[in-house]
C-alpha cells in the first residue's frame, strides 16, 4: 500500500475502533481528498478532509431530510455525527447496489425534485458562496506563473461583483452545489441517486443546472442530445437565461482552479492545467475546448 493509502487505512480503523464496527476485509474504493472505504454488511466509510466536521454533519443532515422527504440519495448508517480521527470526518453510508455514474436526464430529474422542497432551518445552509473555493486555490497553489495568478486573481473579482447583480431567475432554493454527472449514481433497473452532499447550500436552483451547460457549451462533453434531455427533464434552459455567462465564468474559473490544485500534487496534469489557464485567457480559441480529465 502506498503511504496515502496507509494514513487513510489508519484513520478508518481508529474511527470504527470508536463506534465498534470491525474493519476486517476493509476495501479501498477511492483514495483522494475524500476518502471511500467498502466495509462489511454493506457499509461505506466516507473520510473527509481535515477540519471539515461541521460539513460532514450538515451532509449527513442533507441527506436525511432528502430521503425523508423522496428524493432518492446516499442514505446515512451507524451514526448521526460524523466521528473524528485528527481532525478528519468519517462518515458511514449505505452501499448502493452496483452502478453507473447517471445520466444528464437523471440529474435533471433529481435536481428539480430537490429544488421543489423548502429546506428547514435546522439544516443550516449556507449562502451559496460559488467563488471562494477558486480563491483559495489561487492563492495557494505552486504551479502557477505570477501574470496568470494576478488574471485568474482579477477574473475571481469580476465575477464576484457580476455574481452580487445576478438578474432574476428562479426562486432561491436548496441546492446540490456540485450537481454533474459523477455525483449521480443510476443503477440496473434504473433508479437514480444523488451522491456527495457536501457542498449543499441555499441560492439560485441555475448554479445546479449550470454544470451541465458548461459541460455542453465549453467542453463538448456533453451532447447537444443529452443537453436537450436534460433541458427537458428540469423545465429550463439555463443558457437562455440572462444571468447564465456569469454563472458559466465562475464555474469555468473554479473547474480550471481544480486543475491546478490537482497538478500541485500529480505533476504530470500541470500541462493540462496550464492548458486550462490558456483557454479562459483568450489564448486557444473560442469554446468550446478540449480539456482533459485530471486525477
């Protein structure tokens, strides 16, 4: 195992050494910033980053009141809290049956049942805050020449001021926060989940439609047929809306920002990631571009 793995295989067995659940045949199922473990009886464990306890709970939290309320999502197991190993949050879930990763109709689908329900206040959402995740990353990451951190610096900034004059759209509501095709899980006979909770918050129900949009209109991922399904599905288009380049901006700017993060530690996605910081520079054309996926 490497060390990653090795650190990761600690902080699984210390937290279930804390509630009593046995760690014996433990399979590793995703090794990154979030951390997924196959335990026995059909548990997963979740490992979360460090110091983000108050989101892991208010996941789990999320995830409940969705399920209670008939939306199909990752259901909570063992505890109501997230336990801590160093400051990292694990949390236990029910394994789904075995599965693809959804459709763009399935999103839709599950998106507009989620937006159509009023969130409590006991759930504590958090404003949609869509910049500060690309923030930080510019401010933090190495691989990065000073001219293209002081745009990617300023871009942030024009994009904030157009996010506060966003025009009206839809009524303000829960949201996923990281609504794409990867956080959706459809299995065999074609039920749909939503998955990874995490960055749920309260604002504008276009920032979850927007993913699939850029996917469709930037990078060409998305077919012109599956974006018309999913169109369909939700009852909107949200490129027709007039607040739709700002929205498309932010999420350029923070999918180009994850590139970078992830080339600080895996050097061999830097030229991707620079490819990225070309492209939202003018520098490779119009849209839409080719980026590739990053680990």
């Amino acid at each position: 195992m490497s060390a990653i793995v090795l650190e990761s295989r600690r902080v699984l067995e210390d937290a279930c050494r804390q509630i009593g659940i046995p760690t014996d045949g433990a399979e590793p199922i995703r090794i990154a910033g979030n951390a997924m473990w196959r335990l026995a009886d059909g548990i997963v464990a979740r490992i979360g980053r460090p110091g983000n306890g108050a989101i892991a709970e208010r996941e789990l939290a999320v995830a409940r009141w969705l399920v209670d309320n008939g939306v199909k999502a990752v259901t909570p197991r063992i505890t109501d809290k997230p336990v801590l190993v160093a400051q990292r949050p694990v949390t236990f879930w029910a394994e789904l049956p075995p599965h693809r990763p959804g459709s763009s109709t399935d999103m839709a689908k599950l998106l507009w049942q989620m937006h159509q329900l009023s969130p409590p206040r006991s759930l504590g959402l958090p404003r949609l805050d869509p910049l500060s995740k690309a923030r930080r990353r510019i401010a933090e990451v190495r691989c990065l020449a000073p001219d293209d951190r002081s745009w990617l610096h300023d871009q942030a900034d024009r994009l904030a001021v157009d996010f506060v004059g966003l025009p009206p759209g839809l009524p303000y509501c829960a949201l996923h926060g990281d609504a794409w095709n990867g956080n959706v899980a459809t299995t065999a006979d074609g039920t749909a989940y939503l998955l990874d909770l995490e960055n749920a918050c309260y604002g504008p129900p276009e920032w979850d439609l927007v993913s699939t949009a850029v996917k469709h209109v930037t990078t060409a991922t998305v077919s012109a047929v599956d974006y018309e399904a999913f169109c369909r599905a939700y009852g909107m288009d949200v490129t027709r809306w007039a607040g739709y380049p700002v929205l498309r901006g932010i999420r350029e700017l923070r999918m180009v920002t994850f590139a970078l993060q992830i080339a600080d530690e895996h050097p061999h996605a830097r030229a991707e990631a620079q490819h990225r910081v070309d492209c939202l520079r003018g520098l490779k054309g119009d849209r839409p571009w080719t980026w590739t996926a990053v680990p």
